[in-house]
C-alpha cells in the first residue's frame, strides 16, 4: 500500500514538474507558414457523377497557410492564440469529358497550447469559400459553369517541431478537407 501511493506521488511530482518546464512553441510576433494536402474531401463534387468507376482522376487540396501569433500567455505560458489564412486548389476529372476545380480561399483563428517540449498542439475555428469551375466536353455537347460554397473550419490539430524553425504536422478536422498533413515554417 506505501509502495503503491509514493509511486503515485512520484509520478504526480514528475508529471507536475515536467509539465510546468514546458517552453511555449509559439509566442507573440512568431510566424507560420505552412505547405500541405488535404485528404477526405467533405461534400459532393461535380456533376460527373456517373464516371466515377471510369477513369477518374483526382487531385487532393494543396495548400499553404499562414498564421501569426497575436496574443501569448492567455492562461499561462503554455496558451497563445494566433489568426491566418489559408489558400488552396484542387481538381477532378472524369473519363476525359469533364472537368471540376476547386479554389479554397479561408480565414481562422487558432488556440495553441503546449503540452510537451517540441510539440504544439492547437485546435481553430473559421471559415473558408470555395470557388468552383466545371467544364464538360462530349462530341455533341458542351457545357462549363461557375459557383462557391461556404465551408464551416473547425479542426484539431498538432505540429512537432524538429528544429526551432521546421515543423511537421498533422489536422483533423471538418473544412474543405477531413484530414490535413504537412510542414511548417516558423519565422
């Protein structure tokens, strides 16, 4: 029974004093800017419907993000919320006849917090827009158009860092994408 509680003050003690040396991965000025792919898209896409299972291609979202860091030590010196954007395209293409693309155009705002030394973890709110084009192209018929739909952003995510400057990381979430990978600059 002692055995079993000072190994539990034992872990407490080293958990509390490890959580507390945590160094905040970002802090009020820093900037990020990130390159990624989208995977999962949310949504319905193009009216090609019927050329699914025959020839399909499909481009995943590739984006780039930039965020900075207005406000650090919200709750304590682990807290900092920052505020970017994000800026996308993607393409499908069904058996050669029809063509749809996707511009992603968002903005958020992004609560990080510390857990573990190198590693960032946060989780964002925003919106984004998309701008659509599809263009089919039969022998006897032709056909293009244009649209946008709003997309809701919300997303969890973790960034590790490697170095002070070089990240990788990883998001999921509900946007123009389910889940989001890729690398990170801070500046």
């Amino acid at each position: 029974m002692k055995k079993s509680i000072f190994f539990t003050l034992a872990v407490l003690f080293i958990v509390g004093v490890s959580a507390s040396a945590q160094q905040p991965t970002f802090m009020k000025g820093d900037n990020i800017a990130s390159i990624g792919i989208g995977l999962v898209k949310t949504g319905y896409y193009g009216y090609g419907y019927g050329y699914a299972n025959s020839g399909r291609s499909s481009m995943p979202l590739i984006f780039a993000s930039y965020e900075r860091c207005i406000w650090d030590n919200m709750f304590n010196e682990q807290s900092s919320l920052g505020v970017g954007g994000i800026f996308g395209f993607s393409s499908t293409k069904y058996a050669n006849l029809y063509k749809y693309s996707d511009i992603f155009v968002g903005v958020r705002g992004v609560f990080h917090y510390a857990l573990v030394d190198k590693l960032d973890t946060y989780g964002g709110l925003g919106f984004g827009l998309a701008f659509s084009s599809f263009k089919y192209i039969d022998t006897s018929y032709k056909h293009s158009g244009s649209g946008s739909r709003f997309y809701p952003l919300f997303s969890v995510g973790a960034r590790y860092y490697f170095s002070d400057a070089f990240a990788a990381f990883a998001e999921l979430g509900y946007s123009y994408t389910v889940f989001n990978l890729g690398a990170s600059f801070k500046f």
